[in-house]
C-alpha cells in the first residue's frame, strides 16, 4: 500500500481499439445478439423483401425499400459484432488473483473512491462493449478507467476530464462478479413470432 503515491496516467495508455477485453457476461451478450440477427431478424426480414418485391413496382414499394434498407442496417451490425467476438479477450472478474494482480486495479475490477470533497462513488471496469452507466460500468479506455488502471488502496490520482483535473483517492479494490444486462429480443423486432426455419450460425458461434 503507498498512501504518498500519485500518479498521472501513461502518455502511452492504449487507444479503444487496441485489445477487446470483455467480461464473461459481456462476451456472451455480444454472441447472443449475432444469433439473434442472423439465425432470427435477418431472415425474417429478407422473407418480407421477398414477399414484398413481387407486389408490384418496387420503387414505390415502402415495405420492399424498408426492408432492404433494414438487411443492410443488419448486416452491417452482423459484420461489427464478428470482429469484436472475434478479437474478444475474455477476462473472469471472480478468477483466482495474488500478490499485485489482486491488489491493483486492473480490468474486471471493482473500485471505491473518493473524490477531493469526500464524495465515494463505486465503478466496476468493464470493455468498450459493455459500458452500462446506470449500473455504474465503465470502460477500461474511458478517462476514468485510465485514471484508475493499475492503482491501489490509498494510492492518489489524477482524473483530467474535458471539465479539468480531479484527484481522486482509490478507497478498496476488489474482484468480484459483473452482472452484464443480457442481450434482449428489441420491442418491434421484424422476427417476433416468426416461425421461419433459422439459418445455422457460423461453427464458432453455435452453442
């Protein structure tokens, strides 16, 4: 524990795309949303755009123009999702950790600190992919997150913020589990209720 020590953070922290750490929750998140879009929405979708392209003529056609223009919105997402589920680094906050890994704060912690008017606030530090603001998640590469990275009790740092510079003071660290908001099927979705036969999903996604 160093109670004198301040630090600013590294000039040479790395930028959002550099690794994609996740929690386990976060992970499972992201391949539950592909399954969704490509086993599910995508070929609901592309049953409309079929059913609609043989009513007539098409550049008047607003459920063929939707449609398409929808496929492309989904396949763009599905092309996101594969590079960040294949880049994904998985990180378990609950695994085993000893000497300076369990005392720093490094991803996948939980961090209490104070500010320099005594005011504590609690943040778990979680991927670019699972920022949660409500549940107090924030991002590995975020201003905070790099302020606190590598940190421990009682240690003294410098959070510099568009508003400025705040000192913070780290209070505890600890591992422990991150509830991740699960994936969830969004309210007007093209395939609710369908019962379309799905597409398989790549090899490496399936279950």
């Amino acid at each position: 524990m160093r109670k004198g020590f301040t630090r600013k953070p590294p000039a040479d922290s790395p930028g959002p795309l550099a690794k994609n750490y996740i929690t386990p929750g976060g992970f499972e998140r992201l391949r539950e949303e592909y399954r969704f879009l490509h086993t599910r929405e995508r070929p609901a979708v592309k049953e409309v755009v079929a059913w609609a392209a043989g009513n007539g003529d098409r550049s008047e056609n607003a459920d063929y123009l939707y449609g398409k223009r929808r496929l492309r919105q989904i396949d763009s997402r599905l092309r996101f999702l594969l590079k960040r589920i294949e880049a994904a680094e998985v990180v378990d906050p609950e695994a085993r950790r000893s000497g300076q890994a369990a005392q720093r704060v490094y991803f996948g912690a939980t961090v209490r600190y104070a500010d320099d008017e005594g005011t504590e606030r609690a943040v778990s530090i979680v991927g670019a992919d699972e920022v949660d603001l409500d549940r107090r998640h924030i991002s590995w590469v975020s201003p905070l997150g790099r302020a606190l990275m590598k940190a421990e009790e009682g240690d003294r740092v410098v959070l510099e913020a568009p508003g400025g510079k705040t000192w913070l003071t780290v209070l505890e660290v600890s591992y422990e589990r991150i509830e991740v908001e699960p994936f969830r099927e969004p309210p007007g979705a093209q395939s609710a209720g369908n019962t379309v036969t799905p597409e398989l999903p790549p090899p490496d996604l399936a279950p």
